[in-house]
C-alpha cells in the first residue's frame, strides 16, 4: 500500500494579525488532511506572534526580526517545511 503524501499549508504575513484572528480558526477546522499549518511573520509589528503562541499554539510560527519580504517569507516556511506537498494562502 502507497504512503500518504503529507501536506503542510503556508501562510506569509506581514501585520496581519487582524487577517489570522479573522480566518486562521477557518483553515484550522478544515484542514484535516494537512501535516502542519506554517506561519511565517515577516516582521510584524502589531503582535501576530504573541497572538499565535497564545491562541493556536498547534500552529508553527517562523518569525523574523525585520520584513524581508513575501518572497524571502516564502523561502523561509518552504525549507522550514518537511512535508510531500505545500499548500500557499
């Protein structure tokens, strides 16, 4: 029997705390299929880290120091990522 492929989703974000607060519950209740949900804040200044670590702590937050931008971000949950297969919202 073939192995399951895994699946992790990719999310960048760039203060948008606001966005998280508003869809992530969303993602989270439908993402059954997925390995791991992978944040990677570029930056924030407006507490999008602390906001993950106290709110949805299953989710993975990769942060940075200053904003290097959507590509760089991209990299970053990409290498971070061990899974089969790599979902981007």
């Amino acid at each position: 029997m073939a192995k399951k492929p895994t699946i992790d989703i990719i999310i960048p974000s760039y203060n948008g705390k606001y966005l998280l607060e508003r869809y992530l519950p969303e993602v989270i209740a439908n993402s059954d299929n997925f390995n791991k949900i992978i944040v990677v804040d570029d930056g924030s200044t407006d507490g999008t880290q602390e906001y993950l670590k106290e709110h949805v702590p299953t989710v993975t937050c990769l942060h940075h120091d200053k904003n290097k931008g959507f590509s760089f971000s991209m990299n970053i949950g990409i290498n971070y990522s061990q899974a089969d297969f790599i979902v981007f919202l």
